[in-house]
C-alpha cells in the first residue's frame, strides 16, 4: 500500500518511544501544568498510529486470503445489493467533497478533542477519551489479523461505474488511504468508532458541540461506505468495537477512581 519501508516506521517508533519516556521522566507530574498533564495522559495517540503500522506485516499472518467473499455475501443477503453501488445514483462531485471532507476529518478528530479537553481543564473527560480510543484501536488492530478484509474498493472495483473525483478533499482523502491504508484492515472500521467514541465524549461534557461533533461523526461514517472504503458490515463492527470501549472505559475509569479513594482514605 506504498508509503515508507516498514524499518523507517518501526526507526520512528522507537524513537519517539524514547522521546516520551524521556519527557515524561524530565517533567515531573504537576497538577498545575497543563502542559505536563496534557502529554502524560494524551501521548498514546502519539502510538496509535505506529501501531497501527506494525500490524500491516500481520494482516495475512494467519489467513492467507481475505473474507471480504463472506462479507459481500452476507450484505447481499440481508440488502439484496451492495450498499456502496447502490447509492452510485447519487453521485455528485460537491457531495464527493462533502463526504471526503467527513473522512479526513477522523484525522482531525482525537487532536482537536484532546486540545478542547485540555484548553478546558476537562481532564476527566480527556482520560476516558483516551483511555476509550486506546481499547477501540487496540481491538480493532486484533480483528485486522484474525479477520483480514480489503474493503469493496478492491473486492467489488468491476461493479462500480462511476468514479468519485473532487477538486480537493477527494484527492485528499484519496491520497492519504493510498500512502497510509493497510490491504486487508477494513474490517471493523476503526474510524467509526472514534467518530462515536468522540461524538459521545463531546456531546455529553460540552453540550454547545454536540451536534457539530454528531454531524461531523455520521457524515464520517457515511463517508466510509460512500466511498467504497468499507462495507456497511464494517461500520457496524466500528460502531459496536466504539460502543465496547466506551463501556470498558467507563467501567475501568469509574473502578480506578474507587480504588484511589480507598487508598487515599487507607493512607491516612
């Protein structure tokens, strides 16, 4: 899927590994330093992204070939049609845009959370975030190697008729996919689910951004089957993978909370 050789990734790994250690060793925990705080609760984001390169090497690891045919079946069952060739009529280059806009903006997603969070001190909310993202890309990274899928971009490319160009955030969008997307890691969609996870964040502690962040986040999910990067069976799976980290996440943070209590209270 191009992009650089897999020792440049894994060079750059380590070395931000040590960059972090390092920083989080030099700075001692301050509760009255943003700054500090902010890196010593949001650096995993920094290793999503490694991680999410190391599995491409694993992805036909254990199946040698991918289940899109069982995906594609199931939906021609329960639809009777693809979902992506049937919404083909309604193809337009400024709904391209639209829908683009909404894919690329996963990327835009967790940072611009995280800085929110951060500018308003909800460090609460930026742990369970973390934590929720954390246990959603780790699950779906598992998935990626025991269920590899392409996707109906590469499955179902001779049913498709009509292409989806644009003059900015298509190529974009398209670009990115291309440089940075894994064959066989479409199932779950691991974008649905941090566009849920950060749509139920925001929605719930800043109540002024609920419905920019649930738009932003269905017009993501919509994005994802619109342009033939998933089946709608993976968004299903993205959305139920962003569902369990948000429970895990809850429960986990809600639990630790209580344990830190008890000692504190034991302490004295």
């Amino acid at each position: 899927m191009g992009g650089k050789p897999g020792w440049f990734y894994m060079f750059l790994f380590y070395i931000s590994a040590a960059c972090i250690v390092f920083l989080m060793a030099a700075f001692p925990f301050d509760e009255s330093s943003s700054f500090v705080r902010a890196i010593r609760v949001a650096y995993p984001m920094i290793l999503f992204v490694f991680f999410y390169r190391a599995v491409g090497p694993q992805l036909f690891i254990v199946f040698d070939k991918p289940f899109d045919w069982m995906v594609h079946n199931f939906e021609l069952i329960i639809f009777g049609i693809d979902p992506a060739f049937a919404i083909q009529r309604y193809i337009d280059i400024w709904i391209n845009e639209i829908m683009n806009f909404g894919y690329f903006s996963f990327y835009l997603l967790l940072p611009v959370t995280i800085l929110i969070f951060v500018f308003l001190k909800k460090w609460k909310s930026l742990e369970i975030t973390i934590l929720s993202s954390a246990i959603a890309f780790y699950l779906s990274y598992i998935l990626f190697i025991f269920y590899p899928v392409t996707g109906p971009r590469f499955y179902l490319s001779d049913i498709y008729y009509l292409p989806i160009i644009g003059p900015f955030f298509t190529p974009l969008a398209k670009g990115v996919v291309e440089f940075g997307g894994h064959y066989g890691a479409a199932m779950p969609s691991s974008h649905c689910a941090i566009a849920l996870i950060v749509a139920w964040r925001v929605g719930r502690d800043i109540r002024k951004l609920m419905i920019p962040a649930v738009l932003v986040s269905l017009v993501l999910c919509l994005s994802t089957v619109y342009n033939r990067f998933h089946y709608l069976t993976d968004v299903i799976a993205g959305l139920i993978i962003g569902v369990l980290g948000i429970w895990i996440s809850s429960h986990w943070y809600d639990g630790f909370l209580k344990r830190k209590k008890k000692e504190t209270e034991n302490s004295r």
